[in-house]
C-alpha cells in the first residue's frame, strides 16, 4: 500500500509499506479520508517529536474510514462499517483515569498512521475511542469530529454561551470551527 512516512523535519516520503496485520481485538481500516491538524503541522515543520510519536512512522491522526478486516475476538465493529476513532486511548486504570483525567493518563497509547491507504486500531483503541459513523455524515466530516471535539472542549471550559461576545484568534480550522459554533 502507499503511506506518507515521517522520516524528520520536512522530511515525508510517500513509500510502498505492508498493509498491516490484525491480531486479536484490532481492527484494520481502509482510509477514506484523512485531515491534517496543527500538531501535524508543527512535528513535520519543526520536529515536534514527544512521547506521542516515534520516528519513522505513517504520519497523520485524523481520519475516517471502513472497517475492511477484525482480529480474533472483536464483536463490533463489524466489516464495512464506517468507523473513526480518536489519536489516542487512556489506560481507564491508573491515578489520573480514575480522577476522570483520561487526557493525563500515565499509560496513554497513541495513534498514527492516517496517511495511508489502511490504518491498524489497536485493541484498546476499539474498545475507548473507536466509533461508527452515522450514515449522514460524510468520511470527510467524520474525519474532522476530532478537532471539532478539541473546539467544543474549549467553549466547555471557557463556559461561553449563546450570545456571549468572544475573540477568535486566527482562521485557520479551529477558528473557523469556534465561530461556526
């Protein structure tokens, strides 16, 4: 299959890879769409690399598609469902987890790989952060409901409502999302 593979700074490579191998309660998807976000941006600009990347690796995290194949053991999702699922899965079992704190978990897993004609959910990931698509929606908006998730976080926090006056910083996908809600 094609991949877009992150070797460094500006340094992408669209490679020939293996389609990857399912093991039990991972899920294999075909992409149908995938989005590019400002931490993408930052790591393939500026070599933001932390703990939730490891070089080289099938770049991007945004992403839509359909289930195309299930290890041993998964129930659901079922082939030919149109899933998405978020870049990353907390543990559920540690301090901060079960503070309600998922975004802090000790034992976060993280997920790459979006840029490419298949990308494998691992097990813990179908189970967390792994949904279907209602069939009103397209691959290209599913693929945006992870930043559209950070927008509505936002406004959650900052506890603005209907009719509150507000300033938005830039045009870019997460402002333009902010003004749209």
């Amino acid at each position: 299959m094609k991949a877009a593979m992150l070797y460094g700074v500006k340094d992408l490579r669209i490679e020939d890879v293996e389609v990857p191998k399912v093991g039990p309660g991972e899920v294999l998807v075909k992409v149908k769409a995938a989005t590019t976000c400002g931490t993408d941006l930052k790591i393939f600009k500026r070599g933001y690399v932390s703990r939730v990347i490891k070089l080289p690796t099938v770049f991007g995290h945004e992403w839509a598609g359909e289930v195309a194949e299930v290890g041993e053991g998964v129930s659901w999702p079922k082939v030919g469902m149109r899933v998405r699922a978020g870049n990353s899965a907390p543990c559920l079992r540690c301090k901060m987890c079960q503070k309600g704190y998922y975004n802090l978990c000790e034992d976060m897993i993280w997920l790459w790989g979006a840029y490419a004609e298949y990308i494998k959910i691992p097990a813990r990931m179908v189970l967390v952060n792994m949904q279907e698509i209602p069939s009103n929606l397209s691959y290209e908006e599913a693929a945006l409901t992870e930043p559209l998730a950070c927008v509505l976080h936002g406004i959650e926090k900052a506890e603005v409502g209907l009719g509150d006056t507000v300033a938005i910083l830039g045009a870019g996908p997460i402002g333009l999302m902010h003004l749209l809600c």
